[in-house]
C-alpha cells in the first residue's frame, strides 16, 4: 500500500518529459533545415550577385565610353549590377558592384578593345613615298599591308642580300594609305587629369573620399582616394590597392627603389623624370611624367608607362597587359623616343603617338637585335627595327645609320612573326571601337 501511493502521479510527469524532448528535439531539426535552407538562400544570392558584377562588366563593354560614367543595369533574376567606369591610363577601369536580395559581390577589370582590321597584317607600312626594303637577315611572316611603292630586296655593305623578297604571306601594295588612328576625345580623357596637374590644376577626389599631402605613403589609408607628394620621392615601402583605385600626384621625380612594392589600382603622375629600379615590384600600375621614365636592367613588371621617353634596359620585362606610349606634353621640348634593349622583353603594346607640332625628325622607337615585342608596335613616326615582334608592327616609317649613310624604310635584321601574337590579343580603346575585351581582372 505505500508503494502503491509512492508512486501515484508518477506517469503524468514522464509523459509530459517525453514530450517535451520530442518537441525540442523535432524544433531542433525545424531549426537546423532551417539555418540551412537560409544558408543555401544566401549562396545563391552570392552566386547571383557575383554573376550580376560579372554581366555587369560585360555589358560596359559593349557601352564603351571614353569619360567617366556610372550605369545601373538590371536582370532578369531581380539581380542588379551598379558599374562605374574611368579612364586608366589609355585603357579603361570597370568597378562592378552586384546586388542580389541581400548579397554584395565586386568585381574590378581592366578593359581593352578588339584590334582595327588592319592589325591582322604582319606590317602595316604607311608611307606612300618609301618603299619598303628588306636585307640582310629581315624576315617577316605573315601579310603586308604597303603604300604604292611596294616592297624590293637591298643590298647593304656588309650584310647578305636575300634571293628573293623574305616574306612569308600575301604582300598588299596600295592597302596602306594611313595608319589607324586614335580617338581624339578618349586620348584627351586619358591624359586629362595629368596635364590638368601639370598646368597647376590640383585634382579632387574622385567619389568624396579624402585627399591628403602626404611624405609618406604608409599614411595612405584604404579611405584616401588622391594623394599629394612634393620633392623628389624615393620610394621604399609596399602600396597594395585590390579594391578602391588611388591616384598619387609627385611634384618633382620620382624613384621606386629596390624594396619597394606598388601593386593593384594605383595611378602615379609625375612632373618629372621617373625611375623603376632593379628589385622592385610593380604590378599593374600606371606611371605618368613629363620627363624620361626609366626601366632599369632586370626589371619585372606589369603597367602602363607614359612619357616622352622610355628606356627599358637590359633583360628587363613587362608582363601582358603592358603598355609603353611616348607622348608630347604641353610646355615641354624633348624628343619623343623609346628604347628596348638588348633582351628586354615587352608584352602589349609600344605605342608612339604623333607629334602634333614641331620637327618630329627625332622621334622615334628603337628595338634593340636582342629585344622582343610580343604584341604590337604602332608608331604614328619612324621606328628602327632590328630585334623580334611576336605580332604585329604599324609604322610610318623605318630607319637606320650605317656610316656614312642613313638608311630611310630599310629592315636590316627586324623579324616580325604574325602568326605568334595569340587571338585574345586586345587594345587601347580609343584605338578601336569596336567590341570591347576584358585585358586582366584584378
């Protein structure tokens, strides 16, 4: 009897903890399916909003403009993709930022255009007054696009005349009147702010961010958009930029020393002269000035250098997408010239841009026996040619000097190889307008 009345009311409470386990236990399971369904939700928004900066980009190219401009475009999935994009150097910057539910994504491109028509020819030689001449060890393998005067063998002293005319490909006389040329309106887009800069213009930021005076480039926060630097500036420590682009003003020279790294979305203008030196690292930067810029011996790097003159020294290399563009500027007298020695290597293009007043008699790119360019050469001026292209080459006009006597659209020992320049191969915008192309993601 006192078992019996120990254990009265006892099975209520165990079935009410029973229950209670299950219902937390299947809320749990509710829970868990749950948190993985919102996971998987939010995946796929990434997913899409990573996909939205992607087409975002894809639709700037094919919307190109030559100024700034920012473009909202919306897809089919509700996605949305906000692009913003800027003149970088001579070819175009894209800042994609895709939206999907609550998911970001960005995507930042460096962009280009497809070659002119004329680029699918080994040599565009546009003189209609010369007439091309090839001897010595000069070979060239693929089309050529020519004025009316045609091509012909030379004899030179001290070289070996070719039997017959060194040419692999179709010879075109007459199909090169002029050479393509540059839109007026993206050129001047590009070189807006510099020489704004250089005429005493000081640039603001460019989206309300912060602009500094500054000695240091440590003091350089993600925040700041445009920096000021005064006096000759050596350079020694590490700039990365991945997402947000800067753009460093140097009154005087500049020296990026052994040591130091610039890597990612920055743009230096320079009122001076400008050095690269061995040992140290630039990736994908824009260097600007009004002086000479230099290119040590052994360097290794990706950019865009723009100057009146440009040395590349020996063994140096600049990696695709490259670009090595001589240019006249405002209120200063100096030759427009760019010098590849001996086995330096350059990847993209060696632009020469045309000297709008003055005697262009001087101006002129040099390819040293040893050098190479893989990709292109497009001098609106004269080019002396006795090293390799892996592309293609457009010219005015070709010289040499050999005591006593210069030598006026002769190749003594160029050789350019059409057929090694690969299909994706792109160009400055303002160079074509054609379909836009994607150079590098960042």
């Amino acid at each position: 009897m006192r078992n019996q009345s120990g254990e009265e009311g006892f099975a209520l409470p165990s079935v009410l903890m029973l229950m209670l386990i299950l219902t937390l236990l299947a809320m749990s399971v509710l829970l868990l399916q749950h948190l993985r369904r919102m996971q998987a939700v939010m995946d796929v928004a990434r997913v899409r909003a990573d996909l939205a900066a992607q087409s975002g980009i894809a639709r700037a190219l094919s919307e190109p403009s030559a100024g700034k401009g920012i473009q909202t475009y919306e897809f089919a999935d509700s996605s949305v993709a906000v692009v913003r994009t800027r003149p970088w150097g001579l070819l175009t910057l894209a800042e994609s930022e895709g939206r999907a539910s609550r998911a970001h994504a960005s995507r930042t491109a460096l962009l280009g255009a497809s070659p002119p028509e004329c680029y699918r020819y080994a040599l565009t030689f546009a003189n209609p007054s010369r007439q091309l001449i090839l001897t010595g060890s000069a070979t060239i393998a693929g089309d050529l696009a020519l004025g009316s005067m045609g091509a012909a063998v030379g004899t030179l002293p001290g070289e070996q005349q070719p039997r017959q005319l060194p040419v692999t490909g179709s010879v075109h006389r007459g199909a090169a009147s002029f050479l393509p040329p540059f839109e007026s309106r993206a050129m001047g887009a590009a070189f807006a702010s510099f020489d704004g800069f250089l005429g005493g213009q000081l640039p603001a930021s460019g989206s309300g961010n912060s602009a500094i005076h500054t000695e240091d480039l440590t003091l350089i926060v993600d925040s700041v958009e445009t920096a000021f630097m005064q006096g000759n500036i050596r350079i020694t420590q590490r700039l990365i930029r991945r997402e947000h682009p800067l753009e460093v003003y140097v009154q005087g020279d500049l020296d990026i020393v052994s040591g130091a790294a610039i890597e990612g979305l920055v743009a230096i203008y320079v009122t001076g002269s400008a050095r690269v030196s061995c040992g140290a690292r630039c990736e994908n930067i824009v260097l600007m000035c009004s002086g000479s810029a230099t290119i040590d011996s052994g360097v290794v790097m990706r950019g865009q250098v723009i100057a009146p003159s440009i040395s590349v020294g020996p063994d140096a290399k600049l990696l695709y997408p490259s670009v090595l563009c001589s240019r006249e500027v405002a209120g200063v007298r100096s030759a427009r010239k760019i010098n590849l020695l001996r086995r330096s290597r350059t990847e993209g293009m060696v632009i020469l841009l045309r000297n709008r007043c003055g005697n262009a008699s001087m101006d002129i790119v040099t390819v040293d026996r040893e050098a190479t360019v893989f990709g292109a050469i497009h001098a609106e001026g004269t080019v002396t040619l006795d090293g390799r292209v892996e592309g293609t080459a457009l010219f005015e006009d070709l010289f040499f000097f050999q005591a006593p006597t210069s030598y006026h659209g002769w190749m003594r020992s160029g050789r350019i190889d059409r057929s090694a320049l690969p299909e994706g191969f792109a160009v400055p915008p303002a160079l074509s307008p054609g379909k836009g192309e994607v150079m590098l993601w960042f």
